[in-house]
C-alpha cells in the first residue's frame, strides 16, 4: 500500500481558517519580535502594515536598515544580499503527477498519509504552502534542496519565514542545518521555537553564521512531535558579509563589531550554537546515560557564557534617543538572552538525572535557582512545556 506522500489540498476546507485572506494578523510574541524586529521591522511578506505589534513589547519595530544598517561602527559591511533558495514560497509544482508538491522541497518521511500536505488554501503568500500534520511520535520537516556555503570572513545568513500553527504541543521552528563535505550534519542553527498553541502567521527568523567546515546548507522548516498542524511560507534567505583578519567565530564577531545589531546576535548565537549542539547530542539516545551526561555537559557550557552588557549598551544607545524606549528594549534584549540561559540550565537538569548524575542536576538546579529563575516546569511530563522540552518521543 502505498499513500499519497504529498496531498494538494484545494479543495477541503483547512481545518484553520480564520482571517487567512485578509490582512494578516500578526501575534506579538515578545521572544519572536525579539528575534525578527531587531533585524526585520515589519517584515512580513505582503502583510498589513499595522501589524507589527512591536510597539507594545518594546520591540525595535521601526529601527530600519537590515543586518547592514547598524549603529555607529565606521567599518560598515555590505548591505544583505539574497541567497537563491529555491521555491521558498511553495508555489512551484514539482510536477510530478502521482507526488505532486513544492519543487525543490522534500518531506522527511514518505509514505505518512496525509501528514505532508502542500496546501493551496492556508498559504500567507503565493499559491501555496507547505503544512506538517500529525507529528505527535516523530520528527516532522521539510528541508530545501542543498546549497554550497559561499564566501570568507564573518557570513551572517538569515532565515526567515511566516509560520502559522494550530493545536501545536511540539517543537514549530525554522533553522539552518549545516553539512560538511562528506555530507554530514555538523549543527543547525535554531529560530525559537513557537511557544503558542494556535496562531495565524507570524513571522519567524533566525540569523548564524556557518559552524567551522560548513561546505552546504539546507534550510529545514520543523514540526516535531506534534499533535497538530502546522504551516510555513515565505522564506527568505540572506547573507551579509563582514570582513575580517581573525579566525570566524560568535566570540570575535563580538571583538570585531561590538557596535553592530548583530553582535547581540552573536552573543545569543554562542549560547544557542552550544544548546542545539547538546539538543542533537541528547536526542541521539535518550535512553544512554553516558550520552545525556555529554549532552549535560554542553548544556551548562551553554549556560557558562557570558551576557555582554557593555555590548548590549551600546548597541541600544545608538538605536534609541529616548532614554525609557532604550531601557525597555534593553530589558527585553537581555530578558531573551536570560532566557536562554536559564533553558540551558533546565536542561542541564533534565540530561543529568537522566544520565544518573543527581549531585550534578542538583549543581545546575541550585544555579537556578540562585538566577531566580522560575521552578516551574520540573518534573512536567510529555508535550511542549513551552520552551521546546518535549519529553522523549514514545514509539508507535
Ligand atoms: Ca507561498
């Protein structure tokens, strides 16, 4: 028996419609507009212009220029240019009559029913877009046809893209996955992961740079362990170069252009580099012990790094003469940056007592505890507790 891999929906209706043609309707998701509106002020493709939100949660809507049009350095890097992902609005047909599906597109799994749909209704540009259903026991992605990692110096790529989701309980985000020359994964590069159960489109990015011995790229749009169902269109894929005498790294980014937008960037990437590092490392045997200590390991390395408050100043003051909008930006900037570190150290919790350390979990607890974090979500089972920690996944 074979099923249909890819099911062209056009002419059912979707199980989420609610203001999909009209203007969209963006959510204002502090975490979310911390990450697009820094670099991305109102970016949603052909999306109404008052729908940024970005007002209200101190966001940076309105700071204009791009990834290139930062504050105050004299070195100024060119301006962003497009990298040539194919297809990124879903709307080529792959014409193929018995698969039909986006061109230059391709679903994890073959052969899952209907949990790969290219859906001409839900779409918030073009003609269509693609949807992940139904991913409650597996992982669910599209990945893009490979592209070769071009250039020298500092590259900053950014990814980004609309989402829009309903029933979400998994892991909804968009990333980079970076492969060597053999072809092996080395490290993705991670967008927050949506942290609501339903929403119309928002808008999602996520700005890396290439780990050491990237040679290709795949831009991969993820739901995994999902009960529900989810859409991604309109991406769009830039880089920026910067040039520099040094070895590339986040570390000497932050050397090199501690001025530039893109050095918070770079002191949130270090931290979230290392999380998705332990986050492969953890889910390559939930079961061994020795692997979720390596895994804890990475974790509180991640949580080691840190946040650059001079860095952070700096970069605010050249953005904003008004002294409460810098405070308030200030504060959400380093709120996402605490963040991050504090879902580290969860983490570090967790692969510790699952690998058996409890002294060591305890170690991590209590620094969070120090941090005054919240305690909240120890020992929650199962599903998304709102930071992405999906318990393992159970097999069918
Ligand atoms: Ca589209």
């Amino acid at each position: 028996m074979s099923r249909q891999l890819i099911i062209e929906k056009s002419k059912n209706s979707p199980p989420y419609q609610g203001g999909a043609r009209g203007g969209l309707t963006i959510i204002a998701v502090l975490f979310l507009l911390l990450s697009t509106s820094f670099l991305h002020a109102s970016s949603i493709p052909g999306g109404d212009e008052n729908t940024g939100g970005t007002g209200e949660t101190g966001g940076t809507g309105g700071t204009d220029g791009g990834p290139g049009g930062g504050p105050g350095d004299a070195d100024q890097p060119a301006s962003p240019v497009a990298v040539a992902l194919a297809n990124p609005s879903f709307d080529e047909s792959n014409n193929n009559k018995e698969l039909p599906g986006p061109n230059n597109w391709t679903p994890l799994t073959l052969f899952v029913g209907d949990n790969y749909i290219w859906d001409s209704e839900v779409k918030s540009a073009g003609s269509h877009s693609i949807s992940i259903h139904r991913s409650r026991w597996n992982y669910g992605r599209w990945s893009s046809d490979e592209l070769e990692v071009e250039g020298d110096g500092f590259q900053w790529y950014t990814l980004t893209g609309n989402v829009r989701a309903i029933g979400n309980n998994g892991e909804v985000y968009l990333a980079i996955a970076w492969f060597n020359t053999d072809g092996d994964m080395i490290n993705t590069s991670d967008s927050p992961m949506l942290q609501t159960t339903d929403t119309d489109w928002i808008s999602m990015s996520v700005n890396a740079m290439p780990p050491t011995g990237a040679a290709k790229l795949e831009v991969w749009c993820i739901s995994n362990h999902n009960a529900g169902q989810t859409w991604f269109d309109a991406l769009e894929l830039t880089r920026t170069a910067f040039t520099t005498d040094n070895t590339v790294s986040y570390a000497q980014f932050l050397i090199d252009y501690p001025t530039h937008l893109l050095a918070i960037e770079a002191n949130v990437m270090q931290v979230q580099e290392l999380a998705t590092k332990a986050k492969w490392t953890k889910e390559a045997d939930f079961y061994n012990s020795d692997v979720q200590l390596s895994a804890s390991r990475i974790y509180a390395e991640a949580a080691g790094i840190t946040r650059k408050d001079t860095v952070f100043a700096n970069v605010f003051s050249a953005l904003y003469d008004d002294a409460e909008e810098r405070a308030e930006a200030l504060a959400a900037a380093k709120a996402r940056f605490d963040g991050l570190i504090d879902d580290s150290l969860w983490h570090a919790v967790r692969t510790s007592e699952a690998g058996g350390d409890s002294e060591k979990a305890q170690e991590y607890l209590s620094i969070l505890e120090d941090r005054g974090a919240d305690i909240g979500p120890v020992g929650t089972t199962g599903g998304n507790d709102g930071n992405g920690n999906t318990s393992p996944p159970t097999p069918e």
